[in-house]
C-alpha cells in the first residue's frame, strides 16, 4: 500500500518529533479505536492502533503429541568439540 493510499484513509499523520512530545496522549487516543500514523520526512512509517483481545482463550497442553525433541537433542555436534571446554 502506498503511502498516498494510507494517507487519504487516515484524517492526519503526525511527524516524528510531535509524536514523541505526545506520546501519551496518542497513545490514548489509540487505546480508544483511533488510528493514529506517524510520519518522518512526510513519509508515513509507522501506525499506533489499538490492541484487539485474543479471540478465544488459549488452552494450555493443546499441542500435545504434535511436537517431539530429537532424543540427541542436547548433544554436543562432534565437530564442535574443539570450541567446548
């Protein structure tokens, strides 16, 4: 996506130096469903956006028996024998 593309969907960018006198408050802005995009040179390089919640809950143990570790998993390569004292 260009940076004209992104430009005309965002109402106003930010430059680099106001950003970072502002962080605080762009980022509040951003922690209530607002985009906010951050410019340098008049280049857009970054985009503060809000966090969205994981959509289900993870389930621990989900993966289990579709990983497995080599049994020599922990050893040495031989030809590395040298650099290991």
């Amino acid at each position: 996506m260009t940076n004209m593309a992104i430009r005309s969907r965002t109402a106003r960018y930010v430059n680099i130096a106001e950003a970072k006198a502002r962080l605080s408050e762009l980022v509040g802005r951003a922690a209530v469903g607002e985009e906010v995009v951050i410019a340098k040179d008049h280049k857009l390089v970054a985009k503060l956006v809000p966090l969205r919640a994981a959509r289900t809950p993870r389930k621990p143990g989900s993966a289990k028996g579709q990983i497995w570790i080599a049994p020599d998993f922990d050893a040495i390569p031989r030809d590395f024998s040298k650099y290991v004292k």
